[in-house]
C-alpha cells in the first residue's frame, strides 16, 4: 500500500510540474509525438521535438527546448524566454543519439517478508524477514548529439539534448544520414 501512495505522490508531482511549465498543447506534443501541424508550421520544420538541453549552447542545463528539424537548417528555441538559436545544415557533420547506463541502487524493507518470516518463525524470523534488501536499476539515458563546424573558432563542436523516451528524436538522424551525409562527403 505505502508503495502504490508513494507512486502516485510522484506521479502527481511530475504532472503539477509540467502543467506548470508548459500550456496543455505542449505537454500533448511531448507524450503524443508530433501530431501538431500548428507548431511545424512555426518555422515550416519537417518534425520538432520537446526537450531538455544539456551542453553546447549558452543555456543552462536542462532548460527545455523545441528543436525544429527544417530543410536548411536545425532551429533550438528555449521555451522558458524565447532565445533562437540557429544550425545552418551545411555546418552539420553528424547527428546521432549516444546512450548511457546510470545505475541506481535502492534499499526497501519487505512487510510481506517480515509477515511471513513471523509467522513461519516467530519475531526473528520477522527481523530476518523484513531487513533491508539491496535493489539495483539501470536506467538508460539517450542524448541526441549535434556535431557541427563552428566557423568563429575553427573548430569543431557539439550540442546534445537529453532524448531519453523521445522516439521522435531517430528521425532526425534518419533524416540526416539520408538528406545530409551525402554533401559532406563531397565537401571534404
């Protein structure tokens, strides 16, 4: 019981923050994929994801981002003040998604186990039963990963966005190796 309470207080805290942050349209596009028209339309943008910064760009980590994949050129909108940022396609070297394993360890206690040790063992069987257990997760993150020639300093560097359960974030590095990779060949 304490269990299914402690999930439900998380889950209403992660919906009380997003609807918070963002109008309902947005929180819709972010579960539901890109089934708004209206918001490809903005900068007339093949497909745009909802999601968070991590590095590249002068923007505090994980502030939230629309990024907007067009024709010509990838636009990052930060939606907490509007500020643009635009990656002209021709400076694109490479778009893929890299992962990362985190791994969490948690410790519970068992009731069950403590119920059930009393009553095949009396009190030290509830003690033996309901200790501390070890539970270990991996988590898996996903970082989409802009690879692109910054002309200003010659060099080359990267901007990368948290896609973790973003499936929509692949179709960028569709579109790019089938649309873009074939000119940069050429280029070098």
């Amino acid at each position: 019981m304490e269990v299914v309470e402690l999930i439900t207080k998380q889950i209403k805290k992660v919906l009380n923050f997003f609807i918070s942050v963002y109008r309902e349209e947005e929180i819709i596009m972010a579960i539901f994929g890109n089934k708004n028209k209206k918001q490809n339309q903005e900068y007339n943008s093949i497909l745009f994801i909802i999601t968070q910064h991590i590095s590249g760009l002068p923007l505090s980590e994980q502030s939230l981002c629309k990024v907007f994949l067009c024709e010509d050129k990838i636009i990052i909108k930060n939606i907490k003040n509007d500020s643009i940022y635009n990656l002209s396609m021709n400076k694109i070297l490479d778009v893929n998604i890299k992962s990362e394993k985190e791994i969490q360890t948690n410790y519970t206690s068992s009731i069950g186990g403590a119920v059930g040790g009393a009553i095949l063992f009396g009190p030290l069987g509830a003690m033996i039963g309901g200790r501390r257990k070890k539970k270990v997760d991996k988590i898996c993150h996903s970082y989409l990963i802009l690879t692109y020639k910054n002309e200003k300093e010659n060099k080359i560097d990267y901007i990368s966005f948290d896609v973790t359960n973003n499936f929509n974030a692949y179709k960028f590095v569709d579109y790019f190796s089938k649309n873009c990779k074939k000119n940069i060949i050429t280029e070098l």
